[in-house]
C-alpha cells in the first residue's frame, strides 16, 4: 500500500516543522505590542472600612 512508505511524507513533515518552528515565530516576534506595559508604582493603596448601609 502506497500510503505506508514514509520516504516522502517524513521528509515533508521535517521540512514543515521546520518551516514552523525557524521562520513563522521570527515573523510573528518581529511585531510590536502597541502600547508597552507601564510600571506600577509599589504606593500601599489606602483602605478605608465600608460602612454597609443595612
């Protein structure tokens, strides 16, 4: 049966996975995120007890 012989489709699925793993994530890390993170500041946030209304 042809579709046992893994002479071509091995080399297929390595170059592909190749292809995959080199060229397409250097493409997709080129970008830039449009806004940059900021820092946020290490300032306690002031807590204040609630009052509740019942």
């Amino acid at each position: 049966m042809p579709q046992l012989n893994p002479n071509p489709w091995f080399t297929i699925l390595v170059f592909s996975w190749i292809i995959f793993l080199t060229i397409i994530p250097t493409k997709i890390l080129n970008h830039t995120t449009p806004n940059e993170p900021a820092q946020m500041g290490e300032d306690k946030h002031k807590t204040e007890p609630w009052d509740w209304p019942w």
